[in-house]
C-alpha cells in the first residue's frame, strides 16, 4: 500500500455551472489549411464519455461529458484549481438534482472542469445547471516517495491505480503508452501543470502508429516522457510526468488529445507499466 496523507487534505466545495459551447469565428483551420466548421467544447455532449475513443470525431478539442465553468475569472480560478480528477460531483438545481457524477479533468485556455455523469442524468440536465464538486486532492503527497509531485488527482483514485514502488525506489505506474517529449505540443511553457492541460500533437500520422496515439481513449492514462510538470510544463531529460487524456484530438497545428497532469517528477522516478485498463473509467467502475 503506498502512503500518503490523504487523511490531512482538505476537502473543500466548489461550483458551477454548465458551459454553453462558443463561437466567435465559425471556422477552424486544420493543420493542412483546411477551414472546417466542426462541434467543439462547451455544454453537454451527449454521445462521447470517458473510456471512449478520444481520436476520430467529427470536432475539435471535444469535451466528453458535461463541461462546467463560471463567469467571473477569480472564482472559474478557483473552480479549475482545486477540482481534481475523481472528485464527486452532485447536480444542484434543475431536473437532474441529486444526479450524482465525477470530474473527469480540466481543460485550459477555455477553462474548463470536465464532469462524467451517466447518460440517463445527462438527458434531464439543460444549460445554466449548477454542478457542486467536492473538492480534494491538491495537496496530496507520497510520504515514501516524496521527489513524485501528486497534483490534480482524488486521493481515492490514486488508491484504486494499482501502484506500486520496485525494490530499486521507482513508482511504478499502469499506463496505456508513452509519449515522448518532442509531441507535446499546446500548452507547453504554462506557468503551472495544476490545472488545465496540454496536447498531444497528431499531425504525424508515423507518430501516432508509433506511440499508439491512435487508440487513445478519454481517461487514459499516460507517460509522458522527458517532461518535467512541477512548477509549470516543459522538457527536462530524465523527468517523467504522469498525466489523463481528458478531450479529444483536434483539427490544429500543435494541438491533439489534452492530457492533464496527475504526478511529476525531476528525476527518473516514474516507470511506466503497460496495460491496456489504465483508464479512469475502469478505476472508477464505469467501463
């Protein structure tokens, strides 16, 4: 059983509501200069949910679930900040109230919390929803391994994850692939990794064979190969960043899966354990 302090966390209540999606120029140019128009973040998508194929849709940056923000940038701040991949979340007003789910990710630059709730809820829920979410899981450590940085991540997920540390001091980690440094793309140089996320590119179709970007699905969990998240995102060979697949690939250049950061290390702690389950839907009990 790996410590932590789970039991000196906090757990704290956020909230908000239901985002409707944006459009302020319709066209989205794809990487080969195409202009499409295609659905893309925002509101309640209705046919995509975690554990299911991230790469292929007809969109761009596509959120699975319900997507949750709040108009004033302090409070959306906070929301963001301290909502953790894992965290319970209750519908609160409308005619899905008592509806009960779980955050799925964040998704920078349009600021999003990403929440998992069940197909049945998601046909009583409208835009304008107020989504409450009990916050935990900033703050959380390894007390054996204290050089793994735990961001964004419930502490009831990190328990459920099968981890383990080898004999020689690794963590060791189920993942479903690793992704090296050179493809990390949007989102690298953000001043912090504990909240929001950054993306895959897959523009290189030899890549994505490679590295088996093409069977990424929502939830996956990741390695990321040389990427130091610790005190925002960048390349440091020999640091080794966990992270979850949380919207889908995308039209533009530079862009592709988003991949939130869940744990982070300096120094080549980390190891990566292939298996194809490493998927939040399956610790969690829904795929």
């Amino acid at each position: 059983m790996i410590k932590t302090n789970k039991d000196r966390v906090v757990m704290q209540s956020v909230q908000g509501q239901i985002a409707h999606p944006v459009a302020v120029y319709p066209y989205r140019i794809s990487h080969e200069g195409a202009p499409l128009i295609l659905p893309a973040t925002g509101g309640i998508t209705y046919n995509v949910q975690v554990g299911d194929p991230a790469m292929g849709w007809a969109g761009d940056h596509v959120e699975p679930g319900v997507s949750i923000k709040l108009t004033e940038t302090g409070p959306n701040g906070g929301l963001n900040l301290l909502a953790c991949v894992g965290n319970e979340a209750k519908v609160v007003s409308g005619d899905a109230k008592g509806a009960k789910g779980f955050v799925t990710g964040t998704h920078g630059g349009i600021d999003h919390v990403l929440i998992y709730f069940h197909e049945k809820d998601l046909e009583n829920m409208t835009i304008g929803d107020k989504i409450l979410i009990k916050a935990y899981g900033q703050g959380l450590k390894l007390l054996d391994l204290p050089e793994v940085m735990i961001m964004n991540m419930d502490p009831n997920l990190l328990e459920k994850m099968e981890l383990h540390i080898g004999k020689d001091g690794i963590l060791e980690v189920p993942v479903v692939t690793e992704v090296p440094a050179y493809l990390m793309g949007s989102g690298i140089g953000a001043v912090t990794a504990v909240s929001g996320d950054y993306d895959i590119m897959t523009a290189d179709a030899g890549a994505n064979a490679a590295f088996g970007l093409n069977d990424l699905r929502f939830g996956d969990i990741v390695l990321l190969q040389d990427c130091d998240n610790s005190y925002g995102r960048g390349f440091l060979k020999g640091a080794v960043s966990i992270g979850v697949v949380v919207h889908s690939d995308c039209v533009k250049m530079g862009h592709g899966p988003g991949v939130t950061t869940l744990m982070t290390c300096k120094l080549p702690k980390i190891r990566g354990i292939k298996d194809s389950k490493a998927n939040i839907a399956h610790y969690l009990g829904i795929r």
